[in-house]
C-alpha cells in the first residue's frame, strides 16, 4: 500500500520531484584541499566547509535539468577522470556526458572522459589509466557492477574519492557516493500505471500477455527496474481484484538501445501476435517497440510503459496514438551534472551522501503537458 501511494502522489504532479531528490545513507568522506566552498546555484545560499556533511538545499534539488550547480569557478583547477560505460548509439548517455561536461566547465574543473565502448576489459583499462593520471576525483558509470571491481580497488589504493553515477556497483567497491534515480521505484510507479490504464480501458481480464523487455543480462540496475515494473503491474491488480492476471509469455534482453529492441519486440510478436501489452526497461527500449509496432501495423493497439522521460516518449503519451502510457523521469542530464558537483565536493573534503537519488517523476496523460518540451535536447 506504501509503495502504491506513492506512486499515486508521485503521478499526479510535480511537486514531488521538487520537493524530495537525496537519499542520505552512510556518509562517504574522501577528498584533499582546504577550501571553503559556498553553494548558491538558485535561492538561498549555503556554505559548506572542508569536513562539513553536505546536504542539498530545496532550491538546488528543484533546478532545472540543464541549470548549473553551485558557483561559477566554484572549484577552479580541479581535474577529475570520468570513466562512461559507453557513448555511441545511446541518446541517454550522450546527455548524461554532456551534462556532467558543461558542470565542469561552470565549475572551473578539467574533466577527462573516456569511453568504455560497452567493453568490460577496456572499461578497467579506462580506470586504471585514470589512475595514473592523478585526479582529485573519479566518477565511474560501470558496464559492469561487479566485473570492474579489481579497477575500483586501484582508485581506492591511490585514494582518489569515487562517485559511481548512473549504473550501480557492487557495495564491494564501497567507499563511493552513487548518484541515480530510486530506479526500483521508478519501476513500481511505471508498471503500476501500465495495470491503471489496461484495467481502465479494458476492465478485467483473465489474461494479459506480457513482453517484458529488460535492458540487459545480470545488470542491477537493468533487474531493478524490471522487479519494480512487474511488482507494480501486480500491487495494482492484487489491491483492486485480489489476484493478478499477468502472464509474461516472452522475456528479452536490449542492451539499453532502440534497434536491439525493435528486433527483439518484432521476434516476441511472431510467436505471440497477441500481446496485450509490454513493459520496456528505458525509453529507448520503447522507442525500439514503438518502431517494431508501426512496421507491422499495430501501433496503439498494444500499451507501453517505460522510463526515463525522453522528448519523444512524452510526445507519445501527450498523443495517445502510440500505446506508451507512462514513463518515469530518469534524467541523465541530472546525474551528469550532479555526479560532476559531488565528485568536486568530496575532492575538497567534504562528506556526501552514500546514496544521492535525483527525482523521479511519474508522466501520463493526466500531467504530461506540464513537462512536455518540444524545444528540449532531451
């Protein structure tokens, strides 16, 4: 029931993802210098000193996507490593790296990037040459959560702080701040509105056929989504009927891109033509599905939810002519910039949390417009 209201509060307007946006866990101390730093990106200004915990203020978390944080120059002459599981083909991460690029630059920080190229062994590679070049920071969005540990232990050795954005890594790795969404949650809120709009449209059934698109093979944050999408498709039917009706007849792996996804949506309708209705892991899954659905001529006749609020899916839900009902915000352009501020904060000594969520916003029909932006990048 918990889980369920907040999916509820968090669908019906924005005034969650501006009212909440940071999970404090175990603090994560780790940096060098000795300055103080003083944060005033919009609103009240706030002073944080080396030693000092930080703690976001309401104006901060309520920033725009492509709002800077903090101060111009704030950390001037910094350098940070920022090591990105992979660039090409995913409009996702491309944002998620520019972002975190022109925070730097606000910043006065020298930002080095590599890119992994979804490969694990060039990933460590990356790591272990970022390594040696000495920064006062590293982020790591990792292709793996537990294959670049043996990497991760060499940052520690070095004592380089670490921030883990985007994708989880294994608690192993530990100390790291981890900056992301409540992605489980993000799940629960998307399959919950998939069970809201079928059951609204079509009332009970005894069987939904289900295609659920999970983003990759034994890849946390991929699992977390998709426990959370079919734990919230069931909490919605269990609370109104006392029982489920979903039936998962296919299950496939997209590795987070759309042509992956299109051609594993096209083999899934083959074996079942009558899919009622599919679950995608991000929005770039879903614009995959959609791509399948209008080759074969049933775009709209079978609903969609997703995750990560991109332009296009938005357009989608605003129009109704796809299938797409919901998406959840899963901004990169958020993480980015956040992951670049926090990376900056612990170099200068300062706590940061062990666990950083930026907001994650439920989008439908009922308030879609309010976010809808057709001259976005994203």
């Amino acid at each position: 029931m918990r889980k369920r209201m907040i999916s509820i509060l968090m669908c019906i307007t924005l005034a969650g993802a501006l009212m909440t946006g940071c999970q404090m866990g175990d603090s994560n101390t780790a940096g060098k210098g000795s300055s103080t730093t003083e944060q005033a990106s919009s609103g009240t200004a706030q002073t944080v000193a080396q030693g000092e915990v930080f703690s976001a203020t309401p104006e901060q978390l309520a920033l725009l996507p492509e709002d800077m944080i903090g101060t111009k120059d704030q950390f001037k002459g910094m350098k940070i490593g920022f090591s990105q599981r992979n660039i090409a083909g995913s409009e996702w991460w491309e944002q998620l790296v520019r972002l975190a690029k022109e925070e730097a630059e606000y910043l006065g920080i020298e930002l080095t990037v590599y890119d992994g190229g979804n490969d694990l062994t060039k990933q460590m590679a990356d790591i272990e040459t970022l390594v040696n070049l000495k920064p006062d920071a590293i982020i790591v969005n990792p292709f793996h959560s537990t294959g670049v540990l043996p990497s991760i232990e060499k940052v520690h050795e070095a004592g380089i702080p670490l921030t883990v954005v985007n994708c989880a890594l294994d608690a192993e790795g530990s100390p790291f701040t981890f900056v992301s969404c409540d992605v489980e949650n993000s799940g629960f809120q998307s399959g919950y509105q998939l069970a809201k709009a079928y059951d609204e449209k079509y009332g009970w059934k005894d069987q939904v056929k289900a295609l659920v698109l999970s983003a990759a093979a034994q890849e946390e944050e991929s699992d977390l989504r998709r426990w959370g999408q079919i734990a919230g498709y069931n909490d919605y039917m269990l609370e109104k009927y006392g029982k489920s009706n979903l039936d998962i007849v296919a299950y496939r792996y997209y590795n987070w891109q759309p042509e992956p996804a299109m051609n594993e949506t096209l083999d899934a309708l083959q074996a079942n033509a009558d899919l009622d209705i599919i679950f995608a892991a991000c929005d770039g899954g879903a614009q995959g599905v959609v791509a399948a659905l209008d080759s074969v001529g049933k775009s709209g006749d079978i609903m969609i939810t997703s995750i990560d609020a991109r332009k296009t899916v938005l357009e989608w839900i605003d129009s109704g002519d796809k299938g797409v009902v919901a998406t959840v915000a899963n901004d990169p352009r958020m993480m980015g910039k956040w992951a670049v501020y926090l990376a900056a904060l612990q170099a200068n000594g300062i706590t940061t949390p062990s666990t950083f969520y930026v907001p994650n916003t439920c989008y439908t029909k009922a308030n879609v417009a309010s976010v809808y932006d057709p001259n976005s990048t994203y």
